[in-house]
C-alpha cells in the first residue's frame, strides 16, 4: 500500500481575504510565497506553502493536501484510490511548486490533494508573530467517526494513534501522535487547525504575543493527556479556531510505541482507546468552554 507520508497544507475559503491574510502573516508570522487571483499562498520554512486562502462566502477548511514518499509513483497511487470506488481527478501545474496532483473528496466532503513535491521554498524564520515551524494537524466535527477514521486508513494509509470512547480518532500519517483529528459531533465542519511551536518557552511568549495583538485564549495553556501535548487555542481573525502546540507525542512504528516521556502515565506508551475522562482532555485539569464547539 502507497501511504501519505506527510501534511502539506491545508486550504480555506474566507470572506475578507486581506484580513485573514494579514492575520497569517503579521500574527502567526508565515510568509507570502504566491498570489493569484482571489488566492494566496502561505509558507512556513521547507514547504512552499502550508496554508492556501482563497475568497469565499464563509470561512471553512475545503481541502487538505498531503504528499507521498519521492520514490512512489503517484499513478499507482491514484488506481488505489479508484480501486475502493473512489471518483478522482488528476491535474497538472495546480498549485505553485506542485507538478501534478491527484484529488478527491473525502466522505464528509472535504477535498483530499495527494501529491509529490519537488520545490521547496527554503524559507527563513520569520522575526515578527508567532512563527509555528510547521503546519501538525487539521481536526473536522464529523457525522459518522467510524466511517470517516476508516476512510483515512483505508484510502490514504493513516494509522490510528488513540481514541477518545467510541466518538474522537487521532489519525497519524507519519511519527507525529495525529495529523487528522474526528470528533462525532452531528456536523461535518471545520474544528482547528494546529501548528507546532519549539517549547514551553515558545509558547508564552507566542499567548504574550497574541494578547497584545488582542487575540485571547479560549483554551489554555494545558497539557492533552491524548497526545500528550502543550496547547493553547484562539479564534483567528475569519473565526475559525486555531491551536498552537509543543511536545506531541511521536511513534517509534518499530517498536509499537511512543517515545517516552517523563508525563506519561502508561510505560510505554501505547496506542488504545482512552476514557471519556477529564484526563484525556487535559492532564492539567481545566476543561474546554462550550465556545470550543462553537
């Protein structure tokens, strides 16, 4: 089986393009790396871009995009994919740095872009915003979890990391704990989008940051008990929810478990399926306000 081996970007619609825009690039601290007409596109350091803007009638997450291994061939990849009856659609030159693509719609209707990249945008660190030095993982509200967490597995080759109950998959594509989250909600939309900062450090002064710039936290700081990683989150300027994270756990695929850390309380640390426990939520102890589900 041919595998996503890595998050690329992740594409948004939003009403005031020049907002959000400014919002990714003055607060968050990526670059501008292309426009086109009614699109921008974001970059953080290797990848061309992470994030892609383009104008629409309300601010949502439309497509996700994720790249194969060099050495795979993207046409055997895309027969995968039609083999479970998938439509797909294959397009060149799509995007800057992209020579060719294959698409299709995952089942709660998101756009799924696989593809190989060859330019890397090389970008420096930026020395204004927050500067997250890549984009982890996009999480969806979804309407039927178990369906959707096996699409991902089946299709793309995602692996399971944890389960909150029966209603919340955290979805690995590479070491990292989860690049996908699903949380069964009745809808299918949009919950955050996550970038990884260095530390603890990194953190504060990033909630310093977004306080003077008046962006407040509605979760936060605390520490994931799935995932085990720092959090905190905030709304973006078009709304939708943000997450800046530090020490996500990460999978030793040989050995079947995560590296250890000196805060897990199982040694090792295996994937399984975790209580709906305030635990799981946050070993920190403060839950999410009702404005996370929003």
């Amino acid at each position: 089986m041919i595998r996503v081996s890595k998050i690329a970007h992740a594409s948004y619609e939003t009403p005031d393009l020049d907002q959000q825009t400014q919002y990714y690039t003055d607060i968050l601290g990526l670059t501008v790396a292309a426009k086109e007409k009614d699109t921008v596109f974001l970059a953080s350091t290797v990848d061309h871009h992470s994030v892609v803007l383009r104008k629409g009638s309300q601010p949502q997450c439309v497509r996700v995009g994720f790249q194969i291994p060099p050495d795979a061939d993207l046409g055997a990849f895309e027969k995968q994919v039609a083999a479970h009856g998938i439509k797909t659609e294959r397009k060149k030159d799509p995007e800057p740095s992209i020579g060719e693509m294959v698409t299709f719609a995952d089942p709660k209707g998101t756009i799924m872009e696989v593809f190989k990249r060859d330019a890397f945008s090389h970008q420096k660190f930026q020395s204004r915003g927050v500067v997250p030095h890549k984009l982890g993982h996009v999480a969806f509200h979804v309407t039927d979890v178990k369906h959707t967490t096996k699409f991902y597995c089946d299709v793309l080759g995602f692996r399971e990391s944890d389960w909150m109950a029966d209603f919340f998959s955290f979805l690995r594509c590479g070491p990292d704990h989860h690049t996908i989250n699903l949380m069964q909600t009745g809808s299918n939309r949009h919950f955050h989008t996550a970038f990884e900062l260095r530390d603890w450090g990194h953190m504060q002064t990033a909630c310093d940051f977004l306080s003077i710039n008046g962006y407040k936290i509605i979760w936060g700081p605390g520490r994931h008990g799935i995932g085990h990683n720092l959090f905190t989150y905030h709304r973006g300027a078009n709304g939708l929810i943000t997450e800046l994270f530090a020490e996500l756990d990460r999978m030793n695929e040989e050995l079947g478990y995560f590296e250890p850390r000196p805060w897990h309380r199982d040694n090792p640390q295996r994937p399984k399926v975790w209580a709906k426990d305030p635990t799981a939520s946050n070993l920190w102890g403060i839950m999410p306000p009702d404005e996370m589900h929003k």
